[in-house]
C-alpha cells in the first residue's frame, strides 16, 4: 500500500497520442485513489489513537502521549493489514464457494 | 492538483478506450473493498484494542482477535440475510 502514490508531476507537454492520454488518465486516478485511501486510514487514526493515548488534554502534548502515539499509528496499521487479510480471504472463501470469482490473489 | 493538463478524451482509441473502461472498474472495485476494510478495521479496532498501547507491534492475540472480529462480523452478515429471509417466508 503506497500512502500516497507517487506525486511525479513532471508532465511538462500536454500528452496527445492515445497512448499518452491513457496512461495519464491512469496515473491521475491512481494518485487520487491513493489520497483517498490515505485520507481515510489517517482520519481513523487519528480518532482511535487519540482516544488511546490521549485520555486528559494537557496544555500541550506530554513525551508519553507522543510516543504512544506512534505506537498506536504503526499498530493501526498493522491492525488495518490484518484486517484486509481476514476480510479478502474470507471474500475469497465465500465467492469461490458460490463458483465466483478468485479474489485470492487480490492485495490492497 | 491544480495544474491537471485538459486532456482530449476524444483522442483515445477503441482499444485504449477498453482497457481504461476494464481498469476503473477494478479500480472502483479495489476502492469499495479498501472502504469496507477501513470500516471493518474500525469495529474491530474498538473490540481488540482495549488495554494501554505499549508497543508498536501488532501482536499475536491482537492479529489473532483482528481475524476472529472479521470472521464473525461475516457470520453475523450471513445470518442477518439468513434470518430475514425466514421472516419473509412467514
């Protein structure tokens, strides 16, 4: 899972053959989906760890309170990893059981 | 974004065309499956992690609780449509 795409806006000439317009397109949506995704996994982290780490608001944030939230950010992510696991695996299980499509190959 | 060049859809040709068709419908189809998993990962989150977070690492009963949390929550999925298709029966 790339967070946040690759941000390579060196397209100086305005493409013109299919072929460029294509892989364009492509680059754009991809660098989008990227921010949305990204967008999301950061909103919930940042709901979840403060609510882990930072019980009473002091007037500012204490050392402990930074470090935990680190740790809470690397375990969400972690967290969110096993969560797309289980999910696409069980997907996976229940659609080829239904003779639908293989998803096993599937990975965010 | 904001110097995103116009680009003339009406250049592209049939092949191009398909393949690009074929690709956003993976694309959305990637998206509403990384959607459901930011809501799954949620639910669980609030099930799994309850004690103080002391490591960064996820670990074994956390990954453990993260895939039962999973499973179950596509049991009780299964057996809401299940039961209600008893109810429409009756």
């Amino acid at each position: 899972m790339a967070l946040f795409g690759s941000s390579s806006s060196a397209e100086a000439s305005s493409p013109s053959s299919s072929q460029e317009i294509k892989a364009s397109l492509i680059r754009q949506v991809q660098e989008e989906a990227a921010m949305s995704n990204a967008r999301s996994l950061i909103g919930k982290v940042n709901e979840h760890c403060f609510d882990a780490c930072v019980p009473t608001p002091g007037a500012s944030l204490s050392a402990k309170e930074s470090t935990c939230l680190s740790q809470c950010m690397e375990k969400y992510i972690g967290f969110w990893n096993a969560t797309s696991r289980a999910y696409i695996a069980r997907v996976s299980k229940e659609s080829k059981s239904l003779g639908g499509a293989d998803l096993s190959g599937v990975s965010l | 974004m904001d110097t995103q060049t116009q680009l003339d859809i009406a250049k592209l040709n049939d092949a191009d065309r398909k393949e690009l068709t074929q690709y956003l419908a993976n694309e959305a189809q990637k998206s509403n499956i990384q959607q459901t998993v930011h809501g799954l990962a949620d639910i669980c989150w609030k099930k799994c992690i309850t004690g103080k977070i002391s490591s960064g690492r996820l670990d074994q009963p956390e990954e453990a609780c993260a895939q039962n949390c999973v499973e179950r929550w596509m049991d009780t999925n299964f057996a809401v449509l299940k039961h209600l298709e008893t109810l429409r029966g009756q």
